[in-house]
C-alpha cells in the first residue's frame, strides 16, 4: 500500500515539476511580450512626435499622378514568431476507484519514462529538502539534553538545602519535630471534621476531643479485618497493637489498600503481611465485630461504592490513632504511608544487632510512629524544595533570558528544570542521609527515622526520568513524535 502511495505523490511530483517548467515558460513569454509592447510605444511615440514637427514646419508633400512609389522586396521582412510555443500538459484521468486511479498512474509513468523502485519515497524529496528535513525532526522531535549554566546548578543546590536544613531542624524523628506536632495537630482537626460530616455532635459545654471523634468513626465505619493482635487472629502469626494497621493490607491509604479493602470485604476475609507472604484470615471464624459482616446495597456497584466508604472512613478512624490510645497522653498507631505497606516483601538482608531482615527493620520503624502524619510533615520540606525551585527557574528564564511567558510555564519535561529538580532533591536527600547517619550510628532503626522517606521516593522518580535522557539524548522522541501525528491526522479530518 504505502509503494502504491509512494508511486502516486511521485507521478504528481513530476506533473507538478511539468507545470513549473509551464509557468516559468509561460512567465518568460509573458515578459518578451511586455518588453515588445513596450518597444512599439516608444517607436509610436517617436513617429507621432515627427507629424508633430512635420505640422509645425508646414511641410507639404506633393506628388505628380504618374509619380510610383516603389519598395524594395529586399527590405521586407517576414514576421518570425519569438515567442515559444506552449505544449499541452498531460493529466491523469479521474477515476472510480483506487485501483483505477493506480491504473492511470502507470500509464502516466510509462508515457514519461518515470522509474520506480524501493526508495521511492527517499526520491521524492531532493538533497536540500531532506537536510531541511533532517534537521526539523531534530530540532522538534529529538530529546534534547539539559543545556544549564553554573547559576542553574547553584540556584538548584541552594534550594535543596534549604528543604535539607527544614528537614533536619523542623521535621526530626516521628513526634519530635515541629512540622511532625503541626501534622498530628492537623490530621486531628481534619478527623474531627470529617466525623461531623457523618453525624458526629458534641453535647454543648463538653470539648471536642480527638478520641471521642476517633470512637464515633470506628462504630459508624466498622470492617471485618480489623483485626488487634495475635489473639485475634488465632495466634498464626505475630502481630500488635502497634503494627496491626502495617500488617493489615486494607489499611494502607493507596490503591493496594483500597483493592485488599473491598477484596476482605465482599469474601470475608482479612489479608495480612507477615515474613514477606500475605497470609488470609477467615473473618467470619475470627471476627472483630461481634456479629456476621455484610456489606450494604442491592447490586455490586452498590456494594462496591459502600465498601469504598467503608475503607474511607475506617481509614479517618485510624489515621490519628485509636480511640483508647488518644484516650491518654499517648500518641496512638496511625495508618502507615501510602506504599510503605510494601516494604514487608523486602524479606531479605541481615540488619542491626539482631540481624533482622529489612521488612522487619521497617515494621519497627513503624512501630516507631513513622506513620501518615509523620508523612506528611516529611512532604513538607520536599515541597518547598520543589516549589522553590521552579519558582526560581521560572524567575530566570522570564528575567534572566529574557524569555516569553507562555516559554516560562515550570513543566517537568523542559530538560532544564528536570535537571535543576534533580539536582535540588539530591542535595535534600544528602542532607537528610548525612543527618540521619550521624544521629543514628550503626542503629538501622534510629538511621530510618530520621530518613525522609517522601524525599527519596521524589528523587528515585526524577531520576528515572533524567538518567533515561542523559542516555538517548540526540535520539527521537517517540512520544512527542506520536503527539504530532495525532494532532495532524485530526486536523486533518476536521477539514474533511
């Protein structure tokens, strides 16, 4: 199909080649007869300005009637056309259909002695054509390496440290640090916000506290795989109050723990993580909430939406603790980071004085109140580090190089920024290993509190993105590239 292809946009290049050569001809005519007319205007000019003088003068000419002009035949000249004479262009005969119409264009190729062969796209485009060509898909589809000066990579480095000193001095270790109180003060605000949403009231004249809100969510959102300790799961593995939200896979605030969520739901069943395997509990022999547990609605979307709900809610239940350790003075087990769950899998290495595997080093760091709230007073020094340097890339590309705005916008993909991002989270995450390693020692447990879990993961993210480029830099872009052809095959049928 696309030789057929190739074949036609070649016949039609030669009958477009044959209407230049026309056009050019048919231009040179067009300016000797201009030329010849503009000649015949002077020479009428001149004769009309002799009658003139003649009048002027009163020359009178007379001849006698047996007086005979004669001319000779020497001097007359036969009119030679100049200009050349114009052939008729041959067309191509409209046709019904495809293989009609390649039909005509054989005829048409063998009447001119037009060659094909297996480049016949490549001929269709000449030496120059194909530079130009060469070069605009470089310039528009290859990816292109990060071109930053040493004010780039300073201005980038300064911003990670700045979120390098708010994570040491602000975020600390899991209930030490003043970002760490500000995020437990506001996951309570937002649980006893969110349990007035669903009903909660405070009689008047008592204060609103976090574990009466926490006990209203817990009866209001209860599930079948809440399940405490080892008792309640018949002793077949080792669990406690403070690591049953990380053993529990429903408990985990992302999608692995909204899929085991409904999962347990719907069968009964709760799914646990204990020695890198996920271990299932029949909920309906071991069950946490006195009675049999069934989910609300009629039909299975039904279900499914009021499972969600369940999952939400239990999730605002649990995120500030329970209700009996807030009861107290005690900070409570929150719900663990969204895909920190996933570190119980890594069931390898031989870490500390006890020689434990790093799924059992990272349960213990849990244990340690490593949890969402202490997750989100880590986003905070990363935060700035981002926003602090995008901002700062956007201030000198606008002012510095004098740059359009709509050529300003701070988007990961300009290898600029991608360069300076990944050059302000490495210097936070240095800052955060080195502060990490000189509190801890050789305590892998210390090492991991104080290491800001959100700063590597964004790290690791642009990493894959800018190491990939440094590689394939001068290569095609396959995905920009596809972009256009999209956008062109739609502009194209939009004008169909």
């Amino acid at each position: 199909m696309y030789n057929n292809q190739a074949r036609a946009l070649t016949v039609q290049k030669h009958q477009l080649r044959q209407a230049t050569v026309q056009l050019g001809e048919i231009q040179s005519n067009i300016t000797s007869i201009n030329q010849d007319i503009e000649n015949s205007t002077t020479e009428l000019d001149n004769l009309f300005n002799q009658l003139k003088q003649i009048e002027q003068n009163n020359v009178q000419f007379v001849c006698e009637e047996d007086e005979l002009t004669f001319i000779e035949v020497n001097t007359y000249q036969e009119y030679q056309p100049k200009y050349s004479v114009l052939n008729e262009l041959q067309s191509i005969d409209m046709a019904d259909n495809w293989e009609a119409y390649l039909s005509n264009i054989e005829n048409y190729a063998h009447t001119h002695q037009i060659q094909f062969d297996e480049n016949t796209f490549n001929n269709l485009l000449t030496d120059t054509e194909r530079l130009q060509f060469e070069k605009w898909v470089k310039d528009e589809f290859s990816i292109k390496g990060a071109n930053c000066d040493k004010y780039d990579y300073m201005l980038a480095g300064t911003c990670g440290l700045i979120g390098g000193l708010i994570d040491i001095f602000l975020v600390g270790a899991p209930g030490q640090g003043y970002l760490t109180k500000f995020a437990d003060d506001l996951t309570d605000q937002a649980v006893k916000k969110f349990a007035k949403l669903n009903g909660w009231t405070v009689k008047e004249g008592k204060e609103e506290s976090v574990n009466k809100a926490i006990g209203f969510l817990e009866k209001k959102f209860a599930i079948n795989y809440d399940h405490r300790h080892s008792a309640d799961v018949g002793n077949q593995f080792k669990m406690t109050t403070k690591n049953h939200h990380i053993k529990s896979l429903g408990h985990s605030p992302d999608l692995l723990g909204l899929f085991f969520s409904i999962l347990n739901q719907f069968t009964n069943t709760a799914s646990f993580v204990d020695q890198g395997k996920i271990i299932t509990i029949d909920t309906t022999e071991y069950s946490t909430t006195g009675t049999s547990f069934e989910l609300k609605g009629n039909t299975v979307p039904a279900k499914i939406f009021s499972g969600f709900c369940n999952w939400l809610g239990h999730l605002f239940s649990d995120a500030a603790g329970s209700s009996g350790a807030r009861g107290g003075t005690g900070r409570g087990s929150g719900i663990p980071i969204p895909f920190y769950s996933m570190l119980q899998f890594c069931e390898f290495g031989e870490f500390g004085k006890d020689k434990q595997t790093f799924a059992t080093i990272a349960v213990r760091v849990f244990q340690e109140g490593y949890d969402f709230r202490h997750g989100i007073a880590l986003a905070i020094p990363v935060l700035v580090t981002e926003l602090l340097t995008r901002l700062i890339w956007v201030v000198k590309r606008r002012f510095f190089h004098k740059e359009d705005w709509k050529n300003c916008i701070p988007s990961a993909n300009n290898p600029e920024l991608r360069r300076m991002l990944l050059i302000a989270h490495g210097t936070l995450c240095i800052c955060d290993a080195v502060d990490a390693g000189i509190r801890s020692g050789t305590n892998p447990i210390v090492f991991l509190t104080h290491t800001n879990f959100i700063a590597w993961i964004r790290l690791g993210t642009i990493a894959l993105k800018e190491i990939p480029s440094w590689f394939a830099e001068g290569s095609i872009d396959h995905a920009v590239a596809n972009q256009y052809l999209d956008s062109e095959y739609k502009r194209l049928l939009a004008t169909i």
